[in-house]
C-alpha cells in the first residue's frame, strides 16, 4: 500500500486539484453573476450636487429671508426640491432678530415654500434662546414651523423640556405642546 500510494502520489494530488479546481468553477458562476443595472439606476435621481455651498434667499417681496451654508446640496432635476447635507441655515424676518439654525439634513420644496429639516436641530433665536429638537417643519411664507419631537428651549433664566412645538418667528411665539417641564432660574 505504501508503495502504491509513493508510486501514485502526483496523480493522486493532480485528480484532487483537478476536483478542486472543478467544484469553484461549476459553482462559482451563481455567486459571481452580478445583476445587470438599468440606465436609470446609473444615472443620479438629481440634476446638479455641489459641494461647500452658500445659498441666499433674498426675494425683496417676501418678509423672510434666509441664507443657507451647507458641506453638500442636491437640486432636482425641475429644480423644484433642494436637499442640502450639514446645513447652517439664518433665518432673517423683517424688524426681528436672526434665527440661526444648524442641523443633518433638509429639504426646501419651491412650490410649497416648506422647509423640512431634520438631524440634531440647534436653532439660535438672537442670542436670548437656544431650542434642540430633531426636526422641524417650517413655512417660509408664514413663518410658522412645527416638530412633533422631543423638544428642549434653554433661555437666559428659564430651561423648558417637552415633546412637539408650534413656532412663529413673526409673532416670536414658541409653545411646547405636551409633556412640559420647566425650571425657572431667580435673577438676582
């Protein structure tokens, strides 16, 4: 036997190659096969991305105007929807104070004049509030917004914590909408 396998050792090591070599090659093609990608999946569902923006909105007929900083903005093809990616957003209402507004990710729909911003909101109102939420939906010709998400405005003497807030920067009105906690600091 050992002389028989010392003898047959070479065509015994190629069979087992060749085995080898034939199992991948019968059974690669199955996994390998990648599926075919239409032109429309290719092709990018925006017309225009641009890096490192500064965008202004400054119609003289709106009351509101509003200038946008962001790391990345998409337009859509009927350049109806703005997306824009690690945005600064300021919000300048006519005889108010600035409304800055830092966050992830937004959207501004041009027909309907909403904006719609979401991720690690900081809104800035002056330099009197500070208002943390997750998103936010504004109407930029009422300048009124809305969020049904936890909410926290830190002030100068007071913290309010709660869940959803109905915001006019026209009025300058914020209300918390359900869940309210406030702590109430004395000034001396």
């Amino acid at each position: 036997m050992k002389k028989l396998i010392r003898y047959y050792w070479p065509v015994i090591g190629l069979v087992f190659v060749i085995l080898v070599v034939g199992y991948y090659i019968g059974m690669g093609p199955g996994k390998i096969v990648k599926k075919k990608r239409t032109l429309n999946q290719m092709l990018p569902h925006y017309a225009l991305e641009l890096k490192d923006v500064r965008y202004t909105n400054d119609n003289p007929n709106k009351d509101i105007k509003w200038e946008l900083e962001a790391k990345k903005v998409r337009f859509s093809k009927d350049r109806s929807l703005i997306t824009f990616f690690n945005f600064h957003l300021i919000v300048h209402s006519k005889d108010k104070k600035d409304f800055d507004l830092i966050g992830k990710k937004g959207e501004y729909r041009r027909n309907e004049n909403m904006l719609y911003l979401k991720g690690n909101l900081k809104a800035i109102y002056g330099n009197d509030y500070t208002l943390y939420t997750d998103s936010l939906v504004f109407n930029e010709k009422t300048g009124q917004g809305k969020s049904e998400d936890p909410v926290e405005i830190k002030g100068s003497f007071f913290d309010i914590d709660g869940i959803g807030m109905y915001l006019d920067i026209k009025k300058k009105r914020i209300k918390v909408l359900s869940d309210v906690k406030s702590v109430i600091r004395k000034s001396y």
